[in-house]
C-alpha cells in the first residue's frame, strides 16, 4: 500500500463507481464489496436508515458472486495502480474456501478480506466471527488454499476480541480490520414499524467510532499482525486516533456515502499531522498511544 | 456526474411548505439530462450525515433549480438556508427519461405533487408539445403550472378536495384521455409510488409504454451502497436494480410490482 488508508467494504461498491469524482488511484487499496460464489439477491427494503450519527443498514451483501464481479468489475480493478482487496464470504467453510481459491487463481488480487461479521443474514457472516472455533476454521481453510494476503474481519459482538484475534493470527491470517457493524435497530414512532425491513441492522459512521477504537487497542495487545482499523472516520484526526490505538492502516467506510473525498482528505490530513509533528514514518504512530495497563 | 460545493442564488418558499432553490453550479447545469437528479449535502447539518436527493425542476445557464417540500430535518434545516450560502451537490445523476424524437409520440405527462416539477425539463426538451396531468391534495400541491403553459403545453390540474381544477385522482382525466385511442403516445410519470403503480397499469391496460421515475429512499445516491433497488425484471425472473444509476426512471413494463415489499 502506498499509504494506509483503504475504504471499508460495502462502502465503496467495486471502485469503478466513485471514479468519476475521485482518483481512486490514490488510495493505499480499494476493498470490494462482499462476495460469496453465487449472485445473491439481497435483502427487502427499506435496507438503510439514517441515524444521530450515523445510519444503519442490512443490505443483505447483495452481490454477483465470483463469475459476476470476475467478468463485470475486475476488468476495471485489474487496471487500478493499487491493490484490491476483495471481501469474500459463505455459508460453509467449504465455500470460503472456494471463494478464496477462485480468487487466487485470478492472478492480480492484492488480498482477500474474510468477512466473517456480516450481521445482516440469515446464514453465514456474523455466525464464523462469533465462534473462536468457527473462524479459526474458516481461516485455516482459506489459508490452506491460497498465498494471498489474509486479512479477518473481526466481528464487534464478541465478549472480548481478543481471543477471536489470537485465533486468527495462529491460523495464519496476515491481518485483522477491526471493525463491523454493531448490531442494532430502529423505530419508526408513527407508524410502529422498524426502520428496516429487516427488522435489524448494522450501525456504523461517526456513532459507533469509540467503540472501535477500543476494539483496536484490545486487539492490538493481543496480537503481532497489523490491524486495519475502522468505524466512523470522517477525517485525518479520527484516522490518526485509530493508527495510535495500534491500527496500522484505517478504513473510510460510511463517511463515502455523505463525502465521497473522505479517503482522499485523510490520506493528506495524515501527512499534515506528520509534517506538523515531526514524524518521518507514519509506522511511528501505530500504538503510540500513552496508556499504560 | 460532478462533485461541487455550489452557492445558492434563492431560496424562496413557493406554496405552503414547498420551496424553490435555485443554486450556481456552472459546470453542471449543462449537463443535465431531463429526470436526472441532484444529491445534496446540506452542510449545517451536523448530526444527520447523509445526502438528501432532489429532481432537478430548471437548468438555464450557469443555473439549476429544485422544487422541494419541507418533509423533515433536512429540507427542514435547506429551508432555512438564504442565497450565498453554499451546498455541496453531486449532480447529475442517474438515468432519466427518453426525450421524444421530433415527430415521434406525443408525451403524456402524469405528476403527483411535485412529481411536476421533475418532469419540466422533458417538457421543455420535447420537440412535441403533449399535455400534463397533475393531481395533489390541494390547491397548493399543484405546482409550477405557471412554467409549463408559458412552454404551450396543456395542464389539467385535479385535487382530491375540488380546490383547484378539477376534483378527483390524476389517473381519471388520463384514463378519459387514452380512452380516445390516438396513435402514438407515450406516457411519463413522477410521483408518489401508489400513483406510478395505478399509472403503469392503466397504460398497460391501454397498450401505451411508459416510464416511470421511482421516488425511493436513497443513501449514497451513485450505485455503491445499494439502499434504493426495485424489483426489475431479469430473464425469466427479477433482480433488485439501483433507483440511483439503473433509474430513476424506468419502463413501467420491467417493474416486477408484486416482487415488490
């Protein structure tokens, strides 16, 4: 990455979309929205609503599949100057695994991002990151068939992460985002219905950014690999607070969908705060912050 | 599609709670394709974060407008903001309606509220003058008839209370009207859903195409976050489509309604 600042998955579609108002070649990676084998048709609507905050959402990872995001979107990511990550995930361990192996077999991939937090469906996603034996396996699985880069999504709806973090590092996962969604709902008072059709969503953007900067710091003690942090970052301040917790690179997520320069902005917002503070290597910020325990 | 932070020339309120915002934006003003849309940040906003799409009503010039109703706090907050001010706007956007071809059909209008506003441009652009069937609630839903009689076309105005034109639903004059049968017309319309829904149907019962521009809750606004699909047809089945990119406007014959909520 030429610097270390990514967009979070889902929040960016398949890159091609925001290029014509940013340069995407910017950017350390682009992530991809989710993708399982088959198309999957997504959830009812409504699938967001806005929040004090931030907003929630259950899209229900609505997506091509391998075949349709290979034959419809890599051509234009494949162009890209800088790496991809592609979010990938399943139902089965065994899909995981044939996702990942897809995608090895591609050639071009910068990473594969193991989404194992989705909240928003019925079957898979949220149920491997929230069962230390279950993403231990997904990670083994995925790991056993490609040399990618793996990097675990850590679900937030953990009692501790840190046990869910050590058992990805062991499995060889080359690093963690850190975070998803946290889990959560809406009423409409007038009308008595929920929010979203789904009854439930993911709450993410500016309200939840606390909180995940916890859940990097936590995850930073308990492990060795990097850790790409995120949840709410609106500009360079908010990143830098994620880098200090122990991230070593961020992710702009719901911030794209209201300032879709967000990235953009933090990327030289972080060179300004180095400049201004005298730091040659942006890897001098990661964990420093002063807390001791 | 553009990203700017544009000036607002006026804000003006029109009738009741509807308003007219007229803003600066040079670049993209020309544009603007009829039934495209204008995805505003509303920048005094703090802790609603999210963009807000409007139809775009005019494009003259340096100049666009939008015709808006106050409906909650971020056109609550918009309403409040005077000419100087400044908001940032993506725009153009999505996939408007497909202006008729000189002595092609002869466009029939159909707008629900300010459903009207977002069909001027057409109007405008269309080398066939038609006529425009607006309906409301009241007297003051009906709005910008003023702007398209000064461009010839006909309007016939029904409200449900019998304030202004005619009293009764927007779908009845249209009926009445199909009902003569003349050759080539094409039906357009903007509006609430249940009004698109009884529109789409009435000009399939007449064998008339239509398009339709879909009024859905919106988030990003540019295809990636995939909040405002409909139900469209795909092969011997459907799939869920961007009102954002794929729409606003589509043919009311691949809508699959009862996929549908």
């Amino acid at each position: 990455m030429q610097n270390p600042v990514t967009v979070a998955s889902g929040t960016f579609g398949y890159g091609a979309e925001y290029a014509q108002i940013i340069d995407v070649n910017l950017l350390g990676a682009v992530t991809v929205k989710g993708i399982r084998l088959n198309p999957v048709l997504g959830n009812a609507t409504p699938r967001t609503a806005e929040v004090t905050g931030g907003m929630l959402n259950a899209i229900g990872l609505q997506g091509p599949g391998v075949d349709g995001f290979i034959k419809k979107y890599w051509p234009f990511l494949k162009g890209l100057k800088v790496p991809t990550i592609i979010n990938i995930w399943g139902t089965t361990v065994e899909e995981y695994a044939e996702v990942a192996r897809r995608f090895d077999a591609l050639g071009g991939v910068g990473a594969l991002e193991l989404n194992v937090s989705c909240p928003n469906i019925k079957e898979g996603g949220a149920q491997f990151g929230t069962d230390c034996k279950l993403l231990a396996q997904v990670v083994a699985a995925c790991r056993k068939v490609t040399t990618l880069p793996l990097i675990t999504k850590m679900s937030p709806n953990v009692p501790s992460i840190a046990p869910f973090a050590k058992a990805a590092e062991n499995e060889g996962s080359d690093a963690l985002a850190v975070t998803n969604s946290f889990p959560a709902m809406a009423i409409d008072i007038h009308t008595r219905k929920p929010k979203l059709a789904n009854i439930t969503g993911g709450l993410t953007g500016p309200a939840i950014k606390p909180i995940a900067v916890k859940l990097v710091w936590e995850a930073a003690q308990a492990v060795k690999i990097p850790i790409i942090g995120m949840g709410g970052i609106q500009n360079a301040d908010d990143a830098v607070e994620f880098l200090m917790a122990g991230a070593t690179a961020v992710a702009v997520g719901t911030a794209n969908f209201y300032e879709p320069q967000t990235a953009l902005q933090v990327i030289a917002g972080i060179r300004d705060f180095m400049a201004q503070k005298k730091i040659a290597d942006v890897r001098e910020i990661t964990g420093s912050v002063l807390a001791k325990k | 599609m553009l990203e700017q932070t544009v000036q607002i020339i006026s804000n003006e309120r029109d009738t009741d709670s509807y308003f007219r915002l007229v803003l600066r934006a040079p670049e993209i003003a020309p544009l603007i394709q009829p039934g495209q849309f204008a995805h505003v940040r509303i920048l005094p906003m703090k802790d609603a974060l999210l963009r807000r799409p409007f139809s775009i009503f005019q494009a003259t010039g340096d100049a666009f407008s939008i015709l808006y109703k106050t409906v909650g706090k971020g056109t609550e907050v918009l309403s409040r903001m005077r000419a100087g001010q400044e908001v940032s706007a993506i725009a153009p956007l999505g996939h408007g309606f497909t202006v008729p071809k000189a002595g092609g059909e002869t466009p029939l209008l159909v707008a629900g509220g300010y459903g009207m506003a977002a069909m001027f441009l057409l109007a405008q652009r269309s080398p066939q003058k038609g006529i425009v069937f607006v309906g409301g609630r009241r007297r003051v839903d009906i709005l910008c008839e003023q702007e398209f009689a000064a461009i010839g076309w006909e309007v016939r105005a029904m409200t449900e209370d019998g304030s202004h034109g005619e009293k009764g639903l927007v779908t009845h004059p249209l009926i009445a009207e199909l009902q003569k049968r003349l050759p080539d017309r094409k039906v357009f319309a903007c509006g609430p859903t249940p009004m698109l829904k009884a529109v789409g149907k009435i000009a399939e019962d007449f064998n008339v195409p239509a398009e339709l521009s879909m009024d859905e809750h919106m988030c990003c606004g540019v295809g990636t976050c995939l909040t405002c699909v409909i139900p469209v047809k795909a092969g011997d089945s459907w799939e869920y489509q961007r009102t954002c990119t794929e729409g606003p406007v589509f043919d009311s014959r691949e809508i699959v309604w009862e996929a549908a909520k």
